[in-house]
C-alpha cells in the first residue's frame, strides 16, 4: 500500500447520511445529522443533551494548509500521514483536561474514531481567541517596524525576537468577515480590541458582557493548563488560538464551551525547551512546515505578501513538495501527539475505508 492510501485528503464526499450540505473547511468537514439520527443518538447513546440539539459527524483530514493555501506533495501525496488523528488526539487529551479541572466543556460528544468526533451544534463566538506568551511571528515582524500597539494593549520597548512577554497577551481578531462594526474593517482575521468587542458584544455573538470576561478567563485558564503540561515534557507553550461558542445542555441552559481545536501543532507554535535554552527555536508546531517553504521556494515574499495571493495560490497549485518535506511534517505532528499524551498513535492503512465502517456499523449513519 502507498503512502498516499494512508492519507485522508478528500472528506466532504463520505457516505455519511445527511439532508444538509457539507461543509467543508481546511481540514474538517461537518456533515449535519438528519434530525431523526440526531434525536436515536442522543437516545441510545445517552449524550448529555436536549433530546431535540441537532448533532454532526465531524471528519477530519490529512491536508496541510499554510499561508491560506492547500498544499501537496509528489507521489499523489495530498496530505501528511497521521496529521489528522494527531490533530484529534492532542485536542482530546486537552478536552479532557479541561472538562476534569472544571474550566468548560467542548463540543464533542461522542470520538468514534481517531479522525471522527460527534459534536453538538455551536452557536460560534466569531473571534479568534488569541494567547501569545512569547513575542514571535507576525507579533515580533510588526514590533521590529516600531509598532508597540497590539490590540489596545501596550508593549514595553527592548524586547528581543522570541523573548517571553512581561505577562500572558490577549490579542484577539475576527473570525469571518463582520459587517457594520464602527472602526472593525469588513474582513477575515482582522485584530480587534478589547473596547470593540464591549461596544459591539452582540455582533460578536456574545450573549452578555459578562461573558466577554468568562471567553478570557477560560482562554487564559486553558493556556495555563496547556502550558504547565507541556513545561512537564520540557516544551514552551508560546501562543495559540482558541474558539468558543454557545451550546445548550439537557437541562435547556446555553453555556460557553470550548470548540474547534485546541493546543494542536496547528492552532499554536509548540518550542523545545532545551533547545530554546541554547539560542535555538525547534518547532513542534506548524510553524516548522511554514519556515520550510519560506526556505523551498526562491520568493518567499509570494508566499508572506497578501497582495500576491494569485502567485501564492498558483504556486500551491503547480508544485509538488518533496516526499521527504511532508514526511518531516508528518514526524513532528506525530511525535508531538505521542509525547502529549503519552500514547502511540495508531495509524490506519485505509482511514476512509474504516471510518465508514464503523458509521456504518456501530452508529447507523451510512445507507
């Protein structure tokens, strides 16, 4: 069998039973359960919802996206080996941990396999919930022209390129395009602060203000969790990206949980200890992939400049990456999950044949 067999590239056309269309983003795809097969779930399964909360089978895929392009690789690789059920399997573990130290619930109910979570629908929070912890990325390359305003907050002058921050930042910015927001510009992943948020809480689907401090107290808790976690396995916990979103338990209360992803290679940077110590940064995180394109290609300007979008998106189009540049992806997002949660990750041969079967089979999902 090839490697590529063992990639779960395409994840929006499953056999999954659904009168919805099928949403499909970067890397997962939500197919909207019939409500008859939300309904028998929730009941045989005993989820602790309303017997009427719509429910969704969320798939996700081996795809690597990077600077908002899908990228490929040669041999028919159309993704990395063990990407998504490392992704899955970091999230989960820090689900759990949450759920165990009483921060928020998440979304997911039910993980039927290492690629599938079932989750109850979510009215999204539309911010992306931004921790930064180290003065890195975009943060550092604006800060090095002079800028020493972030999101309302002020940065104090004399900090060095990936030096850890007087105190835990929150630097939020949109999720989708928002319209009609006095000083928000109309477009995706735009930094807002904190004043916006408050003069706007409903455009950004808070309930109350009073929620705009629980968003960052569980966001700042989750970080803390995260990170005192990983300082255990000798890894810095730099920055990341939560999401939140509303959801209504068996008993009719809506409440703020945790979804989407969280402290995965993907929505955070992830450093060696030991290796920052020595004056290096080794990532285990997606920011390595990135640095290795920005090397690979003679213009990396293509690839960090917005205005060259049709060039950037031609370039993911037209090249195939090395095997050996998605097997290295492949071995840290795996390494990282192994070491996260102290367990093997058992890779499937066949992911899709699997998963349909057990849909199929133990959830009566598939026709």
């Amino acid at each position: 069998m090839s490697l590529a067999d063992k990639v779960l590239a395409v994840n929006d056309d499953l056999p999954i039973r659904t009168d919805k269309p099928v949403h499909s983003g970067k890397v997962r795809s939500v197919y909207w359960l019939t409500e008859a097969d939300s309904r028998r779930l929730i009941e045989e399964k005993g989820y602790p919802v309303a017997p009427d909360a719509p429910l969704a089978v969320m798939v996700i895929s081996d795809r690597i996206s990077a600077f908002d392009c899908v990228w490929t690789g040669e041999g028919g690789m159309r993704g990395v080996p063990g990407k998504g059920a490392a992704l899955n399997a970091i999230s989960n573990h820090w689900f759990r941990l949450f759920r165990e130290q009483g921060l928020a619930d998440s979304h997911i109910l039910d993980i039927p396999h290492p690629l599938v979570w079932i989750v109850q629908k979510a009215r999204p929070v539309m911010i992306e919930a931004i921790a930064r912890q180290y003065i890195t990325g975009s943060m550092w390359r604006a800060y090095a022209k002079g800028e020493r305003e972030f999101c309302g907050i002020e940065i104090p002058d004399g900090l060095q390129k990936d030096q850890k921050l007087p105190e835990l930042l929150i630097t939020p910015s949109t999720k989708g395009v928002l319209k009609g927001i006095p000083g928000v510009p109309e477009a995706d992943d735009v930094n807002i602060t904190r004043k916006d948020i408050e003069d706007n809480y409903e455009a950004f689907n808070f309930r109350s203000t009073d929620d705009i401090d629980l968003y960052e107290k569980l966001l700042k808790e989750g970080f803390d969790v995260i990170s005192s976690e990983l300082a255990k396995l000798d890894q810095i916990f730099v920055d990341t990206k939560f999401e939140f979103g509303y959801v209504t338990d068996a008993a009719g209360n809506e409440k703020l949980i945790y979804m989407d992803e969280v402290g995965t290679p993907d929505s955070s940077r992830i450093w060696d200890g030991e290796e920052y110590r020595r004056g290096n940064i080794v990532e285990n995180s997606k920011e390595g992939f990135r640095k290795a394109l920005l090397d690979y290609f003679p213009d990396p300007d293509i690839l960090l400049n917005k205005d060259r979008m049709d060039e950037r998106q031609a370039l993911a189009r037209d090249n195939q990456l090395p095997e050996s540049m998605l097997m290295d992806v492949s071995a840290t997002y795996v390494g990282i999950a192994e070491k996260i949660t102290g367990r093997k990750l058992e890779l499937s041969d066949n992911p899709r044949a699997e998963l349909v079967e057990i849909l199929r089979d133990q959830y009566g999902l598939v026709d």
